[in-house]
C-alpha cells in the first residue's frame, strides 16, 4: 500500500514538474555587468578600510595603555592600579562599541550598503521578474553561490494549500 502511494505521489510529482517552466539565473553575474554596482562595491569596500583604520587605531591606543600600565605595575599603589585596570577596560569597551557601530548588523557601513546596494538589486530583481513574465517563467533560481528563489508565478505556489492540509 505504501508502495503504491509513493509511486502515485511520485508520478503526480513528475508531471506537475514537467509543466512548469524553469529558468535558472547567475545574479552575480548580472550584478558584476552593472558599473554602478561595481563602482558602489568599490566604494565600500574604501570605506570599510577607512574604517578599518579608525578602529584599529583605537585598539592600538588600548594597547599602549595595557603596555605603559604592565611597566609600571609594580612601581603603583592597589588603588591606582585599579584605577589603571579600570581605565584600560573601559577604553576597551569604547573600542569595541566603536567597531560595533561601524561592523555591526545596525552600524554605518551596513547601513550605507543597504543605502547604496538597495536600488540596484531592486532594478535587478525587478528586471528578472519581467524577464520571467515575458517568458512564461513559472520558477527562477539563481545559481551564484547557492541556489536561492528569485522569482515565482503565484499560481505555482502551494504555500496556503500546505498549511491548510497541515491544519486538518
């Protein structure tokens, strides 16, 4: 019995696949034809080095603190040790909170990437929903790096019928 239901679900399957219309895309290609992608890439990866340097350079001083401190350890009073402590610590912490605002999910450089990069991956996206339209595309699949749905007809989708069938 088992048998006989994979093997209708299989052909079921097969069919319903063979009528759809597939075509699969390289997105990084079509964003490395763009000059303004490039030239925006370009850009931020200027930015991220300027960066770079900034935090660094911030560290370094955290550093050259702990240094001057590990000198003259021995030469100072508990108190003014842990005042020494203290202060390293908390530079460090401006450090890292710094490179939080710059390198984070919510920092400067991911917002001006959002900022920059948006509107050319909408033209794209948007031009690949065209391409697909026109062409009767049921499914697009975008084969840079990792397979990832770009574009699909409404009408292949099966989302809502799944959740129903869940439901009962």
């Amino acid at each position: 019995m088992k048998r006989l239901i994979l093997i209708a679900a299989f052909i079921l399957t097969a069919g319903t696949l063979a009528a759809q219309n597939y075509i699969i895309v390289n997105s990084e290609k079509v964003f490395k034809s763009i000059d303004a992608y490039n030239t925006a890439i370009s850009d931020l990866d200027k930015l991220a080095k300027q960066y770079q340097d900034q935090v660094d350079a911030k560290f370094a001083e955290v550093e050259a603190l702990y240094n001057n401190y590990v000198s003259q350890k021995t030469s100072l009073s508990a108190a003014a040790r842990q005042t020494r402590e203290n202060a390293i610590l908390n530079k460090e912490k401006e450090a890292q909170e710094y490179q939080e605002s710059l390198f984070g999910q919510e920092g400067t450089l991911m917002k001006k990437r959002i900022e920059v990069i948006s509107p050319i991956q909408k033209q794209v996206f948007d031009a690949i929903e065209a391409y697909a339209k026109q062409a009767g595309a049921d499914l697009v699949l975008d084969s840079a790096n990792n397979p990832t749905l770009l574009y699909t007809n409404p009408s292949v989708e099966r989302t809502q019928q799944v959740i129903d069938a869940l439901k009962k």
